[in-house]
C-alpha cells in the first residue's frame, strides 16, 4: 500500500480536470481491493491492472519533461471572434513538483537509456536526443478475451518528448 499512496501522491488516481465532455477516471488499485493480488504491484510495473487515458500517460511525461511540475493540458489558449479575444485560457499548475529533481534526473535518464540502447532505438534520430518509453499491450474484444492466439495480438505503443536535454514536443 506504501507504493501505491506514493502514486497517488502524485496525483495520477484522479482526473486532470479538463473542460471537456468525456476525461476517464484512471484506476490505481489499494491493497484491499478484492483483486489486488500478489502479482499485482509487478504487473503495475508493466501497465497491467491499472487504468489511464493516453492523455493522463502523456501527462505524467510532460511532468518529466517539465522537470516535475504538473500541468494540466491546455489545448486552447483564447477564442477569438472578428479579431477579438472573448476568451483567454491559463495555465493550470496540478502540482509544482511531483518528486525531487534527483528522482526526475534518473528517469530521464532511464527515458533517454531506452531510446539510445533499448527497445526505443529504432526510432532514435541523428538530429536530436527522444527521451520517451515503447509499451505493448494485448488486444481484447468486449467480453475481456484475448484476440487470436494468446501470445501473438499485441498493440505497440510510445511516449517521449524531444530534445531530450530541452525538451519542445
């Protein structure tokens, strides 16, 4: 249970309180949920038995990149009619800083790591240093059962940001 308070500490359990119809409720199990089991907290580790939107994942990498500060996502920044501006949106700050900048230095490291010497460097640039994190998950229909065989539909996935040392994108 201490690991996952530490996660919900950051703030990954709720919402990120966007202005538009439809943001999904992540899902971080407490140990005395009827289905936290043993192998739960390792299959947290892998993205199994927890639940984020793309946006909340893509969120927490904008945290890394942020050096730890939480934002929520801005799409819009003013709506303007005939040249003026009727509306004008801010930046929202969630949380000013996550963890220590110690623990952000490493998992930028490990986040650069992937890209440079593991399951990311296929995608690596000669112009600029990605730091980001390939995943996979198997594919489901309706019911919750597994697509074809067991061991062969799979979905890839990644989520990065680049330059890596200032990151833009």
């Amino acid at each position: 249970q201490e690991f996952i308070d530490g996660l919900k500490s950051i703030g990954i359990h709720q919402k990120l309180g966007l202005s538009i119809l439809g943001e999904g409720s992540p899902l971080i199990k407490d140990a005395s949920d009827p289905t936290f089991t043993g192998i739960t907290l390792p299959w947290m580790s892998i993205g199994y038995e927890l639940e984020q939107t793309p946006l909340q994942t893509l969120n927490l990498y904008n945290t890394v990149a942020n050096n730890g500060k939480m934002m929520r996502p801005l799409f819009v920044q003013e709506i303007r009619h005939s040249g003026k501006t009727i509306e004008r949106f801010e930046p929202v700050v969630l949380d000013s800083k996550i963890c220590s900048q110690s623990t952000i230095d490493q998992v930028k490291k490990c986040l650069v790591g992937v890209m440079e010497r593991g399951t990311g460097s296929d995608l690596k640039s000669v112009m600029f240093n990605i730091a980001g994190k390939t995943g996979t998950v198997k594919l489901m229909d309706a019911s919750g059962e597994f697509l074809g065989r067991q061991d062969s539909e799979y979905q890839a996935s990644f989520c990065g940001y680049f330059p890596a040392e200032d990151p833009l994108y």
